[in-house]
C-alpha cells in the first residue's frame, strides 16, 4: 500500500505515547471526534517516570478539560499541597524538630500524586476506546516535515515491518528525545542553571505522622503529610517524597550535587541519603525499586509551534526544574494550544488567522519558560534557610495562583486580547522576577554573614497559606485590576520582609507595582 493512500494519511500524527501525546490525542478527539489520528509509541511496556506531583494547572487541566476527577481519586492519591522541611548546618536534626511549612488541610483546589505508568497504561486505553489509532512498540524515522501547507511525511517501523504514513499535523510529544527537535535544531541549551537529579522508587517508607507525638501531628490538624510533596531543603540540593498509591514512595534529589557520576548510582544516592537524619527516617526500612537520573535538567526551545502544522509538548519542548512541578503545567497549556490550533484548522478557519493566533500562543510559550527558569537561576543557595524559602514561597505560589493559575482556570490563555496584555507586560514581569532573585541572593549573603542562614530551622510551623488569602477566588472572575492590585500587595509584603532580614529597623514605604519592575536593583 503506497504512502498516499487514503487509509495511511491521518489528519494528526503524534509521536509519543507518554502523557503528553496520550493527552493530547484524547483532548482532540473528545472535542472534535471526526479527526484522524494516530499516536506511535516506541516503548512496549509503562514504567515508573518522575514528574508524578500535579499542581492546580494541571490538575484543572485533568478534571475539568478530560473530567477525570472520579478517575483519579479512585486510581491515585490526592495531594494535601506542598510541605517544606528544613534541617541544622550539621544535617542531623530529627523530623519531629525541623521547622516546616504546610498546610494544615487538604487544598481548596485540588491536586494530585500520580502513577505516571498506570496513568500512561490508562489513557492508552482510552484513546483506542475513543477510535485513536495507537501503537505500540514502533520507532517513528525519516521524518520529512513539510512546508507551505505540504504534508508530513515519516515511516513507522515495528515488529510487523515498516510504512511510510503522512499526515496535516505533527506533534512530537517524545520526550527528551525531541524528534523534531534535533530535525529543526530547536533545543536551547541552558548555560546557567546547571543542575541534575538522581531518584528512587521505595516500597516501605514511613508514615511521617507515625514518627511523632500527637503534639506533632496536631500541628497540622491530623491532616495526612505523607500525602504532601514533601521537601527537604539544603544549601545548594534539596530532596523530595511523594507517595503513590499502592505503597510505593518516590524519593528525589536535584541540584548541582548530582552532576556527580557516583551519586547518580543507586548505591551512591543511598549512601547520600544516610547523611540525612530526618529523611534517612523514612527511609531507613525501605527498599529500593529502581533508580534513575538526569545530569542535567533544563533546557529550552526555538519553537514551540510553527504555521506549517507541527508543534511540540512536553519535555519534547522545554525542561525547567522538578520544584514546583512545571512539566505537567506546560503539557496542559501546549496542549490546549495545539488542540485549539488544530480544531481551528480542521474547521476551515484562514491559515493567516490560524498563523496570527499560533504566533501569539508560541511567544506566551516562551514567556512561560522564561519566567519559570528565573524562580530557579542563581538561587538554589539560599534554599537551605527556613526564613529565605518562607519569603519566597510567599512569592512565588502567591504569583503562580494570582497571575498563572487563575487565568488558565477561566481560559484566558485562549483569548488572543489578554495574550496580547499579556505579552505587552512581558518585559516588566522578567525585570521584576530578576529584581526579587537578586534581593534574595542579597538576603543569603547577609544571613551567611551575620552566621543567621540556619537560625530559625529548628521548631518553627508556619501554614503556607496565611499571607495567600485569595485562594477560594482563583478561577472565578476577577478584574485586571484586582489582579494587580494583588500582585503590588505580595510584592510589598515579601520586600518588606527580605529588608526585615536585611538588618533593616523600619519597614520601607509602600512602593507602588511599577517601582519593582524597573531596572534599578530593589533598595
């Protein structure tokens, strides 16, 4: 049967049966059923993957655009938010007596701790249910990509023998791999943020409420944190726990330290987390499933999509850092970009008002790389400080919920005015981003000087919430300007509180939002 042939040609081909293109495939096809599409997946079997913590965009992405709210509570674990944890200079202080910050009850919007093998496992299912042409333990070669309205042209080989296929649309949705990527050159290197991770699956970890006193778990209402994402933060590193359910735990480190080759290895991360009393406490009986590594995590994308009809999702794209749980925020936004894209097109829509509207969601693209990337360039020493983090967290989850979360919920990201709005601010919103990083990085130097980074580690609690007051109001409709008015009252509080541990004696004026996005360092 030759290439063009009707039963060979698909109106979507997505390379990458992962949770990107699973998704995506799933997401057209509930909303425009009459699409053809294929998804070719190499792998025959799922595995354990990290990227298992969703927060609030994907997880709105889940259950509200697939509403596979019963599907996850029933199939995996809800997530009772973020929790930090933070140890002695001597990294020997019991979990018990660690100053943490969490919540003290399950969020208001929900989140999830996913089985990526399992979910990958079911949405395969799904999409074969819903008509998608899936297989299994095939390589997608010799990609041709066409241009001008051609179409694309590749040949999927497999254990039957090999076809060559073409489509309209391509996503590669493949993963650090990056078919097209390596096609086009579109990969960015990341030239500062030079940091890797090394993790484990474990069966057996400790209950971290079992390790305690009834005072201990009161302390957060007897509210489960062994279903947090629980962090343990170091200068320069930091480890993660997250419990999936039937039994196994993911545990995690990433930072600089892990570029070591021996600490990539099973036996030279265990030996890692042994210097560690308060986690070597959860897992001290536990025993090792697999282990694997990155030695390097970020990088970026010339392109996310491109008018002559192919696009990029997931870790195909772009990579950040595990902290704060980005990957599955990206795969829910490229995701509804693409989708929107391609039903646009399959509708009859003009190629220049589909071109127009996919400049603008590739540009939004690169704005949300870069604003991610700078939560993390340059600052993971000041990660180790109660006090520091403290004053970030309020930052930057108060940001994420005020200017990310609570867009995406009423589908803002689709509309091509507030894009627009948005991209106009997109210079200002970097420079203050870069501002707050540089302050903090001041804020280090002075605690490590005055022999302060690690004075408040020890028996502090603090609800991460208290100064995050809006929480029910994101995803209901609220004005541009009650969304900077709260971006100006998080901004004063978290500098009045970094010129606090500054040595400052009074606390500094009410600076109005334009003064911090200026280019002049935050005095």
């Amino acid at each position: 049967m030759n290439a063009t042939s009707p039963e060979r040609r698909l109106d979507v081909a997505i390379v990458g049966g992962g949770m990107a293109g699973a998704l995506l495939a799933r997401q057209l096809k509930r909303a425009v059923p009459a699409l053809s599409i294929g998804v070719f997946e190499k792998a025959t079997e799922r595995s354990y993957k990290v990227g298992e913590s969703l927060v609030e965009i994907a997880a709105n992405h889940l259950v509200r655009r697939h509403r596979l709210s019963g599907y996850l509570y029933e199939n995996h674990l809800p997530k009772n938010g973020l929790r930090y944890f933070f140890d002695d200079e001597t990294c020997s202080t019991p979990l018990t007596e660690m100053s943490e910050v969490g919540p003290i009850n399950l969020p208001f919007h929900p989140a999830f701790q996913i089985d990526r093998a399992r979910l990958e496992t079911d949405l395969l299912q799904m999409i074969e249910a819903l008509g998608v042409e899936t297989r299994i333990g095939v390589r997608v070669e010799d990609v041709e990509l066409g241009e001008g309205g051609a179409a694309h042209r590749f040949t999927v080989r497999g254990p039957d023998g090999e076809e060559r296929r073409e489509c309209r649309w391509l996503v590669d949705a493949s993963g650090r791999a990056g078919i097209v990527a390596k096609l086009r050159d579109l990969r960015v290197p990341e030239p500062e943020h030079r940091i890797g991770s090394v993790w484990a699956r474990f069966s057996g970890v400790a209950d971290a409420d079992e390790l305690g006193c009834d005072m201990w778990r009161g302390r957060v209402r007897h509210s489960a944190r062994r279903l947090s994402t629980m962090h343990f933060w170091y200068p320069g590193y930091w480890f993660w726990v997250i419990p999936l359910r039937g039994g196994i735990t993911s545990v995690g480190l990433t930072g600089a330290v892990t570029r070591d080759r021996e600490m990539r290895t099973a036996e030279g991360f265990r030996a890692f987390l042994r210097r560690h009393r308060g986690i070597e406490q959860l897992v001290a009986d536990a025993e090792m499933v697999d282990c694997g590594s990155y030695s390097q995590i970020a990088y970026g994308t010339r392109r996310f999509f491109h008018s002559d009809r192919w696009g990029l999702t997931g870790e195909a794209a772009t990579a950040a850092d595990p902290f704060y749980s980005p990957g599955s925020d990206f795969i829910a936004l490229e995701n509804d970009f693409l989708a929107d894209l391609i039903a646009r097109d399959f509708a009859g829509e003009s190629a220049e008002a589909v071109a127009e509207r996919l400049d603008l969601y590739d540009r939004f693209m690169h704005f949300r790389h870069d604003s991610a990337m700078l939560l993390y360039r340059g600052l993971y020493d000041g990660m180790g400080s109660f006090e520091l983090m403290r004053m970030k967290w309020d930052l930057d989850i108060g940001c994420y919920y005020n200017l990310w979360v609570s867009p995406y919920m009423t589908d803002q990201h689709l509309d091509t005015s507030f894009l627009r709005r948005q991209l106009r601010m997109q210079p200002f919103v970097l420079q203050a981003l870069r501002n707050f990083a540089d302050l903090f990085r001041r804020v280090e130097r002075a605690l490590r000087d005055n022999g302060n980074y690690f004075r408040s580690n020890r028996g502090q609690f603090n609800y991460g919430l208290e100064n995050i007051d809006f929480v029910t109001q994101v995803g209901e409709p609220r004005s541009r300007r009650e969304v900077l008015e709260k971006t100006e009252e998080i901004f004063n509080l978290v500098y009045a509180r970094a010129n606090q541990l500054l040595g400052e004696q009074s606390p500094p004026a009410h600076m109005p939002l334009q003064s911090f996005m200026g280019d002049q360092p935050l005095a």
